[in-house]
C-alpha cells in the first residue's frame, strides 16, 4: 500500500527506485481484492488453447453444439437440456469446472490421453473468472480503433510526447519509473541501426558526443530518415512479411524473373515515404490503378511492381495434379495476404472455419476467388515513356508505306503475272524439245528414299525408323504435308498401323539410328530435307568422318522439312556416312529426312527441264525479269499457297468437327486482355503493313500481330479463361521469335521444365520459311475439364501473328492442305489481283497477304520507277532510324487482371471435392455480411478498396504494431502476424489505438511520420540499464518498457557493419543481386553453376541472391526466415554457429584483414589513435583505460608471434584485432 504524504519531498513506499512527492489530494489507500483475471489477456487465450478446437467457431468440429467463445452459448443450456457450462457467478454449479476439476478420465474435459489436464494454475483462473461474473468481451482486434487523450501522469516532467504519457501511466501504475536517460553516443548508434541500419560514422559520433541537445538529435533523426539507406533498412523488414526470395525453390530452385525489380520497388517505396493505404493499394491491384504512381525521374509505372509479391512464393515444377498445386500456391497468397496485412491467420480456414478467430471458411474462398482471377505476367514498362512516345511515328511510317504499296501494287499488269509465271513453269517443268541445248548437271543425288526395296543398303538399329521409308499414306494425318521430294522419306515418327509387336504405342516413343553406306566426298556441299524436333544429338543428321560427327543439323519443331546443307569443303576426298539419331521420347521425339544430293553449288535446286535463254527467245521475255521468277518458284518449300492448289485466298479451309475459339474478325481484342505496345488496341484493318528487311509487306486483316508498327515493340495478349473441352488446341501462326503458351490452373514452371507438360509453350519461328503461317498443335488430352488461358507472346525483337486458333478433338491441323502443284498464270493473276483488292478492303486473309508479300520481297512484277523506289529508300531509312531509338522495355514481375472467377469451397481443404461457389469478397467478419457482388475482372481494386475502408482497424494497428517492434525491440502486440486469439493481447491496447488513429487520420499513413514521432520520444530514448534491481523483478520481460530493450542485430546488419566499418562498402542503390558465394558445403540439385564473390561485391546484403535452396550460412546462423510464409518477427537465437560464424567464416576474417589494412593505410596516426579510431567505428564509444591497455598488449603480443616487435605496422596484428573487435557482443548487439 501506498500513502501519498502532502508538504514534503518523502513517499511511503516506493515507485521503482524513484521517490515522488505529490499533494495529498486522497485519503489513505485501502487495500483492495484482486481484480478478476482479464477475459482477453487471460481467459481467451487459455480457451483457445485448451477448449476451442472442439467448442470453437468452427461448427464442422463442434462438439456437443458448445460453443465456449461466446456467452450465449457458454452460459445457455447444453444439448439435451442439460446444466450451462457456466453459470455466472458460481463456479461450482459451472459444468464447466466440474469437468476441468474432474480426475475421472472418461469425464474429464480436456479429453485424456489426448489432451493434458488444465494445471492448478489454470483451473484457477477459470474459478475466478466466472466467479467475477464470467464477462466476455468481442476480440479484441475487431473493436473499432478507438483514441483517447492521454493519462495524466505523476511525473509530468518526463514525457516528450503522449507516447511517453501512456507508457509513463502503464509503469506508474505498476509502481515502476523509466530508466534514466542513455548516453549520447549509445543512442546515435541505436538510431543509426534502427533508421538505416548501419553503424553511425565516426566522426557523426564524435559530433553528436559533443553536442547532444534536443536540436541536434531531431536534425540526426532527419538526416538519417533522408539517407537512401533508410529505404535499404526497412525495405528489408519488409521483405520478411513478403517471403521475398529470388528462386522457386523445390527440386531445381529455377529462378523468380525480375524478382529484384520488386525489391527495388520497396526501397524506393520507403524512401519516398509513400503513404502506407497507398503502399497497401499498390501490392494489391497496383495494375488496375486508373492514375498510378510514377517514378519521378523514369517515369515508369512504379505501382505494378508492387503486384509482383503475389508471385514470390514456392513453386513445384511438374506437378501430378496442377489444380491441388494451383490450391497450394493460393493457399500461401492467402497466408501472406492475412498475415502481412491483416495480422490475421486467414489460411487456417482453408479446411474448415477458423477454430478460434470469426474467420469463415466462406471468407477463405471468397479471397480465393480474387487470386482465381490473376494472372502471373512479366510486365513490359516504359521508362521515361519513350516506348509510347515513338509510337505516332510509327503510325506515319505506316501509313507511309501504305500509300507506297497502293502506288506499288497499283501498277501491276495481271498480264504480265502470266505471261512470266507461265514462262517460269515451262523452265522449271516443260517438255525438253530435240533443239534444246543440254545443261550441265550441277547435283548428284545421292538418296530419295522411293519406297518398295527397304532402306537399301542403309543400317538400321532400334524401332524408330521401321523397315523402310514413310509415305503420306503411312505417317499420322496430323503431320500434314511433310514437304517431301517424291513419294518416300524417313520420318521416326512411327505412327503406322497397326503398330509391329512389341513397339510402343507412342509414336514419338521409339528410339534407335539409321546409318548410310561410306561414301566418298567428292562435291563441296551436301543438300539434305530435315524435319522434326530440334534436339541436338537426339534427334539429328550426323555427317561422320572416321566415324566422328563433323557436321549435324536438327528440325526446327516442325513437321514440314526445310532445305539444309553440309558445307564439307574440307574434307573432300574422306570417306564419309549419314547418321540420322533419334534418341529422343518426349515431346518433339523426331526426326526426318529426305533428297540427299551432292553438289558443288552453295545453293540448292531441282535442275531445269528447259533453258532460261530458249524460253526468252520464245516467249519474248526479259532475261533478267524471267530469271527472278524462276529463281522464285524453284524454292518450292517457299512458294506461297496461293499458288500452289485449288484452294482460293479467302478460304480458311477449316475442316469439319473443329471448333473456332478465335479468329480475330473483330475491331477489338474483346475478351482478351492486352499488356505492352506490340498488338495494339486490336487486330489488323485494312491496309495493314509491316516492314520487313527491305519492302514494306502487307498484313492480313483479322490479325493478332505484334510487329505491325514495328518488331522492337513488345507486348503480350492473353485470352480468357476456359475449360478444355477437346484434345488438341490448333494455332495458325506466323512469327519470328514469338511464342504462344497455354497456362493450365496458373501452372507456369513448364517455361523451365516441361516434364508433364510438354508443348504447352511453342517457338514460333517461320521466318526461315518465307514466313509462311503453319499450324502448331498442343496436345491437351490429359487436361481436359481444366481452366487454362492462351498467352501470345512477343518478348524480342521478332513479331508473332495469329489469325485462327481451333479446338479440335483430332490432332490434324483443323485445314486442307494444298494440293501441292502451282497453278497456271491466268489462275495466279487472279489471285493476285484478288488479293490486292482484299488489301485495300481489309478482308484480306494470310494466304493472300503471303502471296502479295512473296512478290513484294522478289520484286517480280514490273519494278518501280525510280522516283517512286527511293521514296521507299528514303521512307524505309527514316522507320529504322525511329524504330532503333526504341528501348527495350523494363521487364517487372507483376499480376495481370484475367477473367473473373468465384471459387468453390474445397470441402475439408480437397479441391476434387467441391462444395457450394462463393462469391468474392472480404472477411465477413470485418467488410460484413453484405458485400456488393464483383462482376468484372479479379476484382483486386475493390479487394483493395475493402480493405482499406476506414471501419477496418487492423490495418493501421498491424503497421504501427510492426515499426513499433522494430524500433523497440518487440511489438505492442507482441504476436505481430497474430491479432487472433491465439495471438498476444496488446500490453498497451489504449496506445496502440491511440498511435493507429494519428497514423491513419493525421499522419497521412506516413511510416515515416511515425518513425520520427517514435524515435524522438522519451521512452525510446531510455538506457538499456534497468533502473534498479527490483524493477527487473516487478517487469522481468520488460513488458511496461521501464528500460530499452538490449537487441541483437539481424544477419544483413552485422555483415553490413563489418563491410561499412573495414571500407568495403558499396554503397550503389539497387540492381540486379549479387550472386551467392557458395561454399563446399552447398550441394545439391540447382546448384549455381558458378559462386559469386565472397565479399558479395561489397553490396548491402538486401542485394545478395536470396536462393531459396541455397540461402547464405551466414543469414542462417543469425536466423534469417527461411522465405516460406509471412515473418513478422525474426527468431533471436544464442547458438553456438554464430560464435563460430564469427570465429571462423571466411568472409568475417577477410573483413579484419581488410579493416586492418585501412586502419593502417592512415600513416600519420599513432596505434593509439588507431585502436581508438577502430572502437570509435565497430561500437561508437571509445575505449576505457583497460580495454586500450589490453587492445595495444594484444596487438604487440601477436606482432612478436609473427616476428614483428614493433607491431606498429603488422597488418596480421592489427587484422587479428580487428577480428576480436567484430567477436565482441558489443558490436552485434545495439544497447
């Protein structure tokens, strides 16, 4: 009991260790009963741990219908009628003890042997509590933030801030006082640490030491929460609430793209002080901002990257079951949504309601639903907005060559088309007459594979090339037109039926070689048709020499063969054999061959039946002119299909039974979702160009194309989500470059490993033949009933076009082939003719633009004049000099909005067992019952705008929670991922509010703000010295803050230090991460290639590779998270690795080493000086007498070892000082 005394200086009893006179304004204080334990500090946590997880929120695991987290239902009751589990006020008549004091185990509650009896201590609070009257209160956390004027206090002269009034009232009424305040030098290192995380310079100690008043210490403050280093710090506790890592993980840790772009983005988040609601805002939906934030000097987007957390998470390369793994990935989003923002544990009602927080299973799913809907994408940004600043160029030149091509194209005479066409067909393949003159033969064909006789002569081992060549009556008929020359070829596709006994079923499964007779090489070049995959060494022509590969070439992914060459100059006059491979079973498993000729001409083609000269004189053509067409028509795998066939431009020739999913006749991407520049604002129109190498080439309207402006511009475009309803997905393309991809339930590994999905990503490149659209197929039979979206991509300086894409139940392409022979000059006339008024109309299709293109580029119709070609010169040199200025995109990680989805519940968490579809939405518990229903998009903005809705109090609490821990040591909450029952209640609930309402109602959501607010209060200010002994006693966790709290530094400030401190430091902000250094000891599967520097290149360790597999030993040992889920607060360990981290680790003694040869680069200094100077550095202090005394014996005593008396000057010496200096618990802790 205290007695206040008034008139005198004296106090009867005791406050801490203070005395306190104050006026007597009461009379004597009684002694009164204890209060009844606190139900949410006390009672609520200790139900949650003993009573809830079967009388709990959670009605799926409710027993007996008792619910003992609300009153109603405690003290109602039981089932059957039965006595109240608590009857208010009589403990004894309370089921509840009776069944907690119980020693019969088949009565007792918990239930044994599962569950421990409540202990003594226990079951005692319980009897007080509802002896008391059993009050409950609502969780705490779901009360709106309520702020209250500060207390008043009995010292009134201690408190710089209402801060300081709230804690002073806590200790006062706990008869505690405040440790004294802390030693200048002690507490400009503390701030140092705290603000930027690095020590403080000497010389600003020295400064500080000298003059430490309130001015200098607010300017200290400013300065420090200026620095980039600022950003750098709390970036970096930022990035534990993140799991930020720059690897998957799992098996191959296969990297995260442009994870370092995220982190980047925090760093400069923080130093800009963007206000938090806007930070939160960001993260969530920072792509669907109408106005978002950009960098002020670039330009760029800066809120996107924000949306890259979503997608930092683990990833599994080819899961079995890719919708439990989509769950799993949602599941850790969900996680990391709760607890980094909400400080709630959200994910624990994946399976089923919360057992202790009103978190529903509903609001899981109803979460889940808004991530349904996103989509991982590689955003394309602009920095300084050059990308769109070229594009009204662009738009000129295009209409530029426009007008070119009409003047161009205007001019041609379909007479002319047939007259030289004709003439070209009767070079290539007329009737040889008796007068012509013999040409000289300029191949020798060494093999075409006729059919009837076998591989004749050749050797054949395994089943991957049967007994004898293929023909298109024996391959699938997916394969289509294989190009072949004649009737025979070698294709390793054995898809013939019936299949020979014993040969797998799967046609690309067979494996095995086909070898040639030896053969002399007398001619300098081989010619050769290859088709199939593009493995090398598995899937491959070989040319052996002395049975050594000299030359291979493989397929190109491609079914159609192109022409190819050996080029064997050097070795003419070997003897030589064909090797044709197939050691591949996957995806593109084959490989095929046909027309093999020897010949002494680099390019290759089939001999004219008649000569150019004979057919000039008869036909009255221009040698030249003539010479052009039957070079043109010769290259027959480049002829356009236009002019090979019955089939018309304009007929898409889709087959019956085929589904078109799209084929891009609208004005408008509608339905798609369009990121980057490349594909515009929709397909092509009327009069759409390209510019290729050297003419301008039409485009086909109805187009998906990105290189119609230009092919440095970049951009995606995904489809909608849908189900898979058929086996084979059908894509008629064009491209250089590009790749099409079909993302099944989000699953994106395969980019790294296709195991289980292969050709879900194709390669589009058929430039290399003459850019004619082809049609890839993705075989999705074991998906069927899955959710996927179609991505077209153009991440280069190629373009992708895409005019159809087909769902079909068969694997051959959804058209009919040509029938393979050219037609006649009158026929292509028209078609020419057609074509080019198609152009001018915008129903031009590709067929039509490929022919219109293939004139165009082998200037085959009349040239133009000259006036009107070096406009084309002259236009052409203006578009590239445009189109070289534009930069490649800056590629960022990021979400992208897709279709929106409402999940359904997963019944006890299993996917395959679907439950009632929930609508997206918030936490009921916290946005209410009746939220508007979501009908466009993933619904991310509204998620955000709910969230932040000014009703919700746990926002602001969790982020003021979470700077306070950080700069006190431990939160107010000290479960700052935890505002749950399971959590710990706040030790000063009343401050906390207090701090969340000025942060979010006056501080404008300034972490900075706050920061500042924080730092220059009294209670942070405190010594770390307990005022007294019995004030330890009365506080022993320090919960009232009656002194600072003595904390340890994290792993990156302690390497930091002893970077910043031996002058290694490479203070350079952002970019990409430095390497991991990896030791002997790091072994296994996606293992780097190659370690980064020991010293990590002198760079804060916020830039050192966080690989998930790999993490650095030296983070480790000081219990850096390993990045899996939210870490709101790190572990503090004392183990004996740090010891011997500090003792031992390479980098800590190259440190030493390196300080000691900095120390010592300063000539004019005495040793002295020197060891004050290096205490000054690692511990802002100088040393006593003693350890000055001890530090020099030290150093001389190791000098004479190494054979040095003087010392003086002994790198080792002083290295080995230094290394005892950075062993010192001093220098890893901040008092």
């Amino acid at each position: 009991m205290m007695v206040f005394m008034g008139g005198s200086r004296q106090v009867v009893g005791r406050l801490g260790r203070w005395g306190l006179l104050v006026a007597a304004v009461a009379p004597a204080l009684t002694v009164r009963a204890a209060p009844p334990p606190d139900f949410d500090r006390v009672i609520r946590p200790l139900l949650a741990r003993r009573c809830l997880v079967c009388h709990g929120f959670d009605a799926s695991t409710r027993e007996a219908g008792l619910r003992l987290d609300e009153r109603v239902s405690a003290t109602g009751p039981t089932r059957g009628g039965g006595p109240p589990a608590i009857v208010p006020g009589d403990p004894d008549a309370s089921l509840l003890v009776q069944r907690v004091e119980s020693v019969d185990p088949s009565f007792r509650m918990p239930p044994a042997p599962e569950h421990d009896a409540l202990t003594p201590e226990e079951v005692t609070l319980v009897r007080d509590w509802i002896a008391a009257g059993a009050s409950y209160t609502p969780p705490w956390a779901w009360q709106p933030i309520r702020r209250r004027p500060a207390p008043a206090t009995l010292d009134a002269s201690w408190p710089r801030d209402d801060v300081d009034r709230w804690i002073l009232a806590a200790l006062e009424t706990r008869e505690l006082a405040p440790a004294s305040p802390a030693d200048p030098a002690v507490l400009v290192r503390r701030l140092s640490f705290d603000l930027i995380g690095l020590p403080p310079a000497p010389e600003t100690v020295a400064e500080f030491i000298a003059t430490p008043s309130e001015a200098a210490y607010r300017a200290e403050v400013d300065r420090l929460l200026a620095s980039p280093h600022y950003g750098e710090r709390w970036a970096r506790h930022w990035l534990d609430l993140v799991r930020y890592a720059e690897t998957h993980g799992h098996e191959f840790d296969y990297p995260i793209k442009y994870a370092w772009q995220y982190r980047d983005y925090v760093v400069r988040a923080f130093n800009a002080d963007v206000p938090y609601d806007d930070l939160l805002r960001e993260h969530i939906a920072g792509d669907l901002l109408e106005r978002p934030r950009r960098h002020p000097e670039s330009g760029f987007n800066e809120s996107i990257i924000a949306t890259g957390f979503w997608h930092l998470g683990q990833g599994t390369h080819a899961p079995v079951d890719v919708r439990a793994d989509e769950a799993e990935r949602v599941a850790n989003q969900i996680d990391v949504f709760g607890k980094a923002f909400l400080g709630l544990t959200v994910a624990c009602a994946r399976c089923h309601d919360h057992k202790f927080d009103p978190i529903t299973t509903a609001d899981y799913y109803g979460l889940a639903g808004f991530l349904q809907g996103t989509r991982r994408q590689e955003a394309f940004l602009d920095p300084g907005g050059r990308i769109a600043a070229s594009l009204p160029a662009l738009r000129m030149h295009a209409r530029t060559r426009r007008a070119w091509l009409n003047e161009q194209m205007a001019a041609w005479e379909p007479a002319e088309v047939t007259h030289y066409l004709d003439a070209a067909i009767e070079v290539r393949s007329g009737v040889p007459l008796a007068t012509d003159r013999a040409a000289t033969p300029t191949f020798v064909l060494f093999e075409d594979f006729d059919p009837g006789s076998g591989y004749d002569g050749w050797t054949t081992e395994g089943t991957a090339f049967g007994d004898g060549p293929q023909t298109a009556a024996t391959i699938r008929a997916y394969q289509g037109d294989v190009g072949a020359h004649g009737v025979g070829f070698v294709n390793s596709h054995q898809g013939r039926r019936p299949p020979p006994e014993g040969v797998p079923a799967n046609p690309d499964g067979h494996v095995g070689s086909l070898t040639s007779p030896p053969f002399r090489i007398e001619h300098r070049f081989i010619h050769f048709l290859i088709g199939g995959g593009d493995h090398a060494e598995r899937t491959c022509v070989n040319l052996l020499v002395d049975d050594a590969v000299v030359r291979t070439a493989t397929g190109r992914r491609s079914n159609r063969m192109h022409r190819a060459r050996f080029d064997v100059r050097e070795h003419i006059g070997a003897t030589a054999r064909i090797e044709v491979v197939d050691q591949e079973t996957g995806g593109w498993g084959h490989v095929a061959l046909d027309h093999i000729v020897f010949s002494d001409e680099p390019a290759w083609r089939s001999p004219d039946t008649r000569p150019i000269a004979t057919v000039v004189a008869e036909r009255n053509c221009s040698p030249t002119r003539l010479a052009r067409w039957v070079r043109a028509i010769a290259d027959d795998g480049r002829r356009p299909a236009a002019l090979v066939g019955d089939r018309e431009p304009g007929d898409p020739g889709v087959l019956p039974g085929a589904e078109m999913f799209e084929d891009f006749s609208a004005n408008t991407y509608d339905g798609w979702f369009v990121t980057g520049v490349a594909f515009g604002a929709g397909p092509t129109t009327a009069g759409a160009t390209r510019a290729s190498e050297s003419f301008p080439v039409p485009i086909a309207a109805g187009v998906a194309h990105s290189g119609h402006l230009a092919s440095q511009l970049q951009g995606a475009l995904r489809s909608a989500t849908f189900e898979l309803t058929h086996d084979f997905i059908h894509y008629h393309a064009a491209g250089r470059g590009g790749r099409v991809r079909l993302v099944i339930d989000g699953y994106f590994l395969d980019e790294y490993n296709p195991l289980l999905f292969p050709g879900m990503t194709l390669s589009v490149d058929t430039a290399a033949r003459g850019r004619r659209y082809q049609w890839l197929r993705q075989d999705v039979s074991r998906y069927r009933g899955h959710r996927a979206h179609i991505e077209l991509l153009d991440e280069g300086d190629g373009f992708l076009a895409v005019d159809a894409i087909v769902l079909s139940a068969s694997e051959a392409a959804p058209s009919r082939p040509p029938d393979g022979s050219l037609v006649d000059g009158a026929t292509a006339a028209r078609r020419v003719t057609e074509s080019r008024d198609a152009w001018a109309a915008g129903t031009l299709d590709a067929a039509g633009a490929e022919l219109l293109s293939w004139l165009l580029e082998r200037n085959l119709p009349s040239p133009p004049a000259a006036a009107h070609d070096r406009r084309r010169t002259e236009s052409r040199a203006a578009f590239v000099k445009t189109s070289e200025a534009i930069p490649t995109p800056m590629r960022v990680l990021a979400s992208a909005d897709g279709t929106g989805e409402d999940e359904y519940v997963f019944v006890r968490g299993r996917h395959a067992d679907a439950g009632p579809i929930v609508p997206r939405r918030f936490l009921a518990s916290i946005g209410g019952d009746t939220q508007p229903l979501i009908t466009e998009g993933s619904g991310r903005a509204e998620l955000a705008t709910r969230l932040l809705d000014p009703s919700n109090p746990f926002v602001a609490r969790v982020i003021v929670n979470r700077v306070w821990q950080h700069l006190f040591g431990v939160g107010l909450v000290p479960t700052p991922d935890d505002f749950g029952a399971l959590g710990t209640v706040p030790t000063h609930p009343e401050l906390l509010d207090e701090l969340a309402g000025w942060f979010r109602d006056e501080a404008g959501w300034s972490i900075k703000r706050l920061v500042r607010r924080l730092v220059t209060t009294a209670t942070y200010r405190q010594s770390s010295v307990p005022p007294d002994a019995e004030a330890a006693e009365r506080d022993p966790a320090n919960d009232w803050l009656h002194h600072a709290r003595r904390r340890r530094l994290e792993g990156e400030a302690i390497r930091d230090a002893m970077l910043a401190v031996s002058g290694g430091l490479d203070r350079t902000l952002g970019g990409p991460p430095v390497p991991i250094h990896l030791t002997e000891f790091m072994t296994g599967r996606g293992r780097p290639g190659q370690s980064g520097p020991l010293d990590g290149a002198g760079r804060r360790s916020i830039y050192q590779e966080v690989r998930r597999n790999f993490l650095a030993p030296m983070m480790l040992a000081f219990d850096a998270p390993v990045p899996d889920s939210t870490i709101g607060r790190r572990t503090v360990s004392n183990v004996p690795a740090q010891a011997l981290m500090l003792l031992n680790d390479p980098f800590v003694i190259a440190r030493a080493r390196a300080w000691a040869v900095r120390e010592l680069a300063e000539r004019d200094r005495t040793p002295e000086q020197r060891l004050e100077r290096m205490y000054m550095t690692a511990l802002a202090r100088r040393p006593s007498v003693s350890e000055r005394a001890a530090g020099l014996a030290f150093i001389r005593a190791r000098a004479e070892e190494n054979g040095s008396p003087d010392g003086t000057e002994d790198v080792d010496a002083w290295a080995a000082f230094a290394h005892v200096l950075f062993n010192v618990k001093e220098f890893i802790f901040v008092r």
